[in-house]
C-alpha cells in the first residue's frame, strides 16, 4: 500500500520538519496488515492530539489484482458498484444488524467489502485509531487480535464495518490544511510568549480568546498575526 497524495504531503512537510516517525510507524503498519489480512487495501491512523489522519491505500497494481479477482467469484463490490444494482433495505427493525450491513455494502466505497476499527490507547488512554479496509466481507474475521497485536491497537472495543465508504479518506484530505494551521498558530504561539512575556498555555489562551471576540478561528487570528509581525 501507498500513501494517498495528501498523506504523501504531510509526511513530507514533517520530514523537512525533522520528524519521520508518522512515516515510519505508518509503512510498516500498512505492511503488518497485510501480511495478516492480505486481502487488505486500505489503512487510515488517526492521531487524536494532532487532529491528522494518514491514509494508505493498495497500489493501481494490487487494486487492478483485487478487481479481477471479483470479477472472477461475483463479490459484492460487483453486484453493488460494477453492474449498478441498488439493494433496497426495508430498516423495520433499527437494531437488526444484518439488515445495517446491507445498507452499508451497498454504499460502500469500489472496492471495498469490510472494514475494521481499532483503537489505540496509551495508559488508558485513547490516543489515535486505526481502521483497516479490506476487499472481502469476511477479511478480518478471526483476526482482530492478531491485527491488534501487529499494530499496537487493542482489539477491545473493535468495531466492524463501521465504515465501508471509506470516510476516513475524507479526513485524510483535510490534513495538510490542519497541519498548516497548527503550523501558524505554533508561530503565533511563539510571538505572543515572547512579546508579552507569558508562557505558551497562556499565549495559547489569550490567541483562543482574541480569535473569538474577533468571530475567527484561531489558525485566522494566527495568520493575521504573523503578518503584522512580519510586515
């Protein structure tokens, strides 16, 4: 698997930055899951603090692969994506779980059958997730913590198929802006510490309060800083 364009931006930004962990840590998760699930073609970490997601998907090779493969056996990506079939679902019971799982196939992102949500605690404490994408419905099964294990996620709180649209590629579009905001409010930060004298929980506070009496986001208030500064 390979990162997606924005994913391949931020990791770059970062390693100019000096920090080539996220890159590291995010390769060898995409090469871990497959080797347990080879069937996998897409991964997507989440950092909580960062607010980044990092997103990973099979090759044009391995996806060319996967789609013959359905083609071949009649998966449901065939049935739902290639030959335009619309699964009508009749939800007269909300908690029916087979019944939602029909629903989600249908919606699912081409090329993609299953997927798996792990969290990933430090201490106690949640610190990012993981959700793996695979082009069966039945990749993951009986492999929750194996995968865990080789991802240092917990297969507690597990959760299948909780997003067959592939969405966490959504976050991982927005990334670079965020990374780039935070990258400005980090200067800003700096500005307001050194200017007034204060340290940097309290500049971040007195940045958060100006932003909301001004009715702007604090990476805006940043920016507007910085270029006063810097003019």
């Amino acid at each position: 698997m390979e990162p997606v364009p924005e994913t391949r931006e931020v990791i770059d930004r970062m390693a100019k930055e000096g920090d080539t962990d996220v890159a590291v840590v995010l390769l060898r998760m995409g090469r871990s899951a497959q080797e347990v699930v080879p069937e996998c073609v897409g991964l997507s970490l989440g950092l909580v603090d960062e607010g980044l997601t990092f997103t990973l998907v099979a090759s044009s090779k391995e996806v060319a692969a996967l789609d013959a493969v359905q083609y071949l056996d009649g998966g449901p990506c065939v049935q739902a994506s290639h030959q335009n079939e619309t699964v009508a679902v009749e939800l007269t019971d909300p908690l029916d779980e087979s019944r939602w799982l029909m629903w989600a196939r249908a919606s699912a992102a081409a090329g993609v059958a299953s997927s798996l949500s792990l969290p990933i605690l430090r201490h106690g404490r949640l610190i990012g997730g993981v959700n793996l994408y695979a082009s069966t419905p039945d990749a993951f099964d009986t492999h929750h913590d194996e995968l865990a294990q080789a991802l240092g996620a917990s297969a507690e709180g597990a959760i299948s198929n909780a997003d067959l649209s592939f969405s966490s590629r959504m976050e991982a579009a927005e990334s670079p802006s965020r990374l780039a905001n935070q990258h400005d409010v980090d200067l800003a930060l700096g500005i307001i510490a050194s200017g007034q004298d204060v340290d940097i929980p309290t500049a971040h506070l007195r940045l958060a309060q100006a932003a909301a009496r001004a009715g702007i986001s604090e990476a805006q208030a940043a920016r507007a800083l910085s270029h006063m500064y810097h003019d």
